[in-house]
C-alpha cells in the first residue's frame, strides 16, 4: 500500500488515466474495424474520419505520431 499521499494521490490518477486511455483506444480500434469491414466503395468517404479518430488519438497521447503515420498509410492502401 503507498504511503505518503503524493503516492496515494498519483495511484487515483493513474486510475483515472488508465480508464480515459482505454476509451480512447477503444474508440481508435472501434473506428479501424468499421473501415476494414466496409465495401470498398465506402472507404474513401469513411477514411478522413478514421483518420481525424486517428490524429486525436495522438494529439492525446494514446499512440506515437510514427504508429498513427503507419496506420493511416496502410489505411490508404485499401482504397487506392
């Protein structure tokens, strides 16, 4: 158990952060599913939001600015 309350008050922060990550890459894996598993026609209009999902999702500090280039590349390619 921590024991002075800055440790106590960095595990309730660490908790808060965990959760409100998760959501966040919940909703980026929830966004990149729905684009692979839609008609090919369809990909093209879907892409700028995966991609706005994708550059939130960095601008909040969930992935790495290097990942979220290799997944909207890859996304790319699947319309192209």
């Amino acid at each position: 158990m921590p024991v002075t309350k800055s440790v106590v008050k960095n595990v309730r922060q660490n908790a808060k952060h965990r959760a409100v990550n998760r959501a966040r890459r919940s909703q980026l894996k929830t966004a990149l599913a729905k684009f692979s598993t839609a008609p090919k026609k369809d990909k093209k209009k879907l892409y700028p939001e995966v991609q706005a999902v994708i550059d939130k999702t960095v601008r909040e500090g969930v992935i790495h600015r290097n990942k979220a280039s290799r997944l909207k590349s890859r996304l790319s390619k699947q319309f192209s």
